[in-house]
C-alpha cells in the first residue's frame, strides 16, 4: 500500500511539472506499448525513466543501453517503449521528456496475473449490433505498436467467443440475439523470431432492430412462368420494406434489366409509403416473349441498408398442351375417324334403301 501511494506521489516528489498518470493495465506475459505524447522531431532525444515497485531507477539505462534493454524484454524506439512480455517487475511507475524540457508525462502501469478477472473488466470494450443488420467486430487498437516500429511485423488477429476454444468469426452478415457475448481478440505481433500478443475483451451487446425485416413477398424462387411465344408478359415482384434506402430492382443473368421502356424487356418501379412501411413493386415487363428469354433466369433483388440483401431467381417456359391431353390425342382422332366412317356407312346404307324403294313404287 506504501509503495503504491509512494509511486503515485513520484511525479510531485520530483519537482517537475507533470500531468496525471495515465494508468494502463496488462497481464504477464503480454506486449505493452508506452507512447510518449511529447511533442518531437527526428532529431528529438525522449528520455525515459523508470520506478519499478522495487525502487530501481533505470534512466540511464533505458536511455543509452540497449544490452540492458534487451535482457529486459523492453525495446526502445523514439517516443515508443515496448515492453515485449510483461511481468510483475515491470510493474511501477513510467515518465517520458524531451531533452532539457521542463515538461514530463507520466505512465502508470499495473501488471495482473493471467487470470485476473478485475483485468478482463478494465480491459473491456463494449459495442452493440442489431438484431437481422449486418455486424463486424473490431479489435482495438489502443496501444499498439506502431506499423513503423523496427522489427515488431503484426501477424493477424485471431477472435475467440468466451466459453469456446475454437476460433470465431468476427462478422455477422444478419445479427441474432445469440450472437451477443464476450469475445477475446488476440494481436500478434512477431519480433526477432518469436511472437508476442496483446489481448482485449469486446462485449457485443445485441439489440432489437428499430426496423423490421425487409422481404420479397412474390414471386417465390424458381417459380416458372408459362406463356406463348410472342406474348407480353408482366411479372411483378412486390416486396415490403423498413427502410427508405431499400429498394428492389430486376436483373437478367448477371446484367441489370433497364427501365428503358422503349427496349424489349424493361422494368418500371412503384412504391407506397405507410408509417414505418413501405410496399414495392419492381415489374418486369416483356414486349414480345422470344426463345432468347425462354433461355435466361430473371431475378428480383432487395438491396438493403439494414440487413443481408436478398433476392428470387424466376425463369420462363413456353405453354405446351397438357400431358394427359396429349396421350389422349390418338385415340380422339380414332374415335373421330370411325364415327365418320361409320355415318358414312349409314348414310349410304340409308341411300341404297331408298332407292330401292323408289324402283318398287314404280
């Protein structure tokens, strides 16, 4: 309790104008960057001390002995002090100065062990999605090495939800209230042949959309539309929307279908705004149905500011006559051919008897 009170006065006991000590918390065996907020040039010295818990004054040593600093896994650069893989040494109390300059910043830093939960909560980050829009997490970027930082090479980021081992991802396309948790990204960075981590807390907080969720209501995929060639044909896609920049439109394989209504196959845009909703209605029209279009799918996408975009894929077929009708063709003209034949029996049939009867009158 001394000796901490005792580091905190340090600044003040020393008789140089300083401002309050920024206190940053790590664990053992994590990388720790000190940035020096002094204000400096290339050819500006920065001076850093040291005061750990044991009381050792390291100024010259952080200044001018890179041995030292080594056997210390600390790495000096400009106005940036890496503490490669903290230990509770390390713990104390750090100030940075330009040379000969009156002003001084001061660092205190607290070094937990690994499984400190007062750590996990101090170094936690909060941010919040909503429930069916897309959703990416980041990893934070307070003090880490700068991307110019001699022979420190960032090596990715790995994401871990609390409770699992595996990795996870870090981006929902549509967020779900399951998504929501505590997830661990894990900085790497690689220094002389060996990797070095800094690890922080995201809590993801998942909320109901003030939208609803925004949906094609007709046509239904791989519906199949039957018509004759050289008919017009208008297929209207409707959907219902949340949002003012949704909107619906028409493609053609992979091409956009034009509103140009003097083309062939176009589409025309209606909308009608209600309180919060608003009702769509993409038609695809076709002048004259030719075999190109029988040949082509056709799809409806909603495109959607809010949430994952979707779409219907819909396709063309000429009209044919009816299998059963088809099958019962033959045996119609069959039937049709011997009702002929056999009235044309009984009308000859009929003729020769009357001309028989004619002739016995006579």
């Amino acid at each position: 309790m001394e000796m901490n009170v005792l580091l905190m006065l340090l600044p003040f006991l020393t008789g140089v104008f300083s401002l309050r000590p920024k206190t940053i918390y790590t664990k053992t065996g994590e990388m720790v960057v000190l940035r020096c907020p002094q204000k400096h040039d290339s050819d500006t010295t920065i001076l850093w001390t040291n005061q750990t818990r044991q009381g050792m004054d390291v100024t010259s040593i952080l200044s001018t002995q890179s041995a030292v600093l080594s056997q210390m896994d600390m790495l000096l650069h400009g106005h940036i002090l890496v503490i490669l893989s903290a230990s509770l040494s390390h713990q104390g109390n750090y100030s940075c100065s330009a040379r000969n300059a009156s002003r001084r910043f001061w660092f205190s830093l607290i070094v937990y062990e690994p499984q400190s939960r007062e750590y996990e909560e101090r170094n936690r980050y909060s941010t919040t999605c909503y429930t069916q829009e897309s959703c990416t997490l980041y990893c934070p970027t307070a003090n880490i090495p700068a991307h110019d930082t001699p022979n420190i090479t960032g090596r990715g980021i790995t994401w871990h939800k609390e409770g699992e081992t595996v990795s996870t991802p870090h981006d929902f396309p549509s967020a779900v209230e399951r998504d929501g948790g505590i997830y661990k990204c894990i900085r790497s960075f690689l220094y002389d042949g060996q990797i070095y981590n800094m690890s922080f807390s995201v809590m993801l907080e998942i909320q109901k959309s003030k939208y609803g969720k925004s949906e094609i209501i007709s046509p239904h995929q791989n519906d199949v539309f039957h018509i004759d060639l050289g008919s017009t044909l208008v297929i209207e896609c409707k959907a219902v929307a949340y949002s003012d920049y949704d909107v619906v439109f028409w493609l053609s394989e992979n091409s956009f279908v034009d509103t140009d209504e003097s083309l062939p196959v176009f589409y025309n845009y209606s909308s009608t705004k209600y309180i919060d909703e608003v009702n769509m209605t993409a038609s695809l029209v076709f002048k004259d149905v030719s075999e190109e279009d029988l040949l082509k799918k056709y799809t409806c996408k909603l495109e959607s500011d809010h949430q994952q975009s979707s779409f219907i894929t819909i396709s063309l077929a000429e009209k044919r006559t009816p299998a059963h009708l088809v099958s019962f063709f033959p045996v119609f003209c069959t039937l049709a051919v011997v009702a002929v034949v056999v009235i044309m029996v009984l009308l000859l049939a009929f003729h020769v008897k009357r001309s028989k009867y004619s002739s016995c009158r006579v």
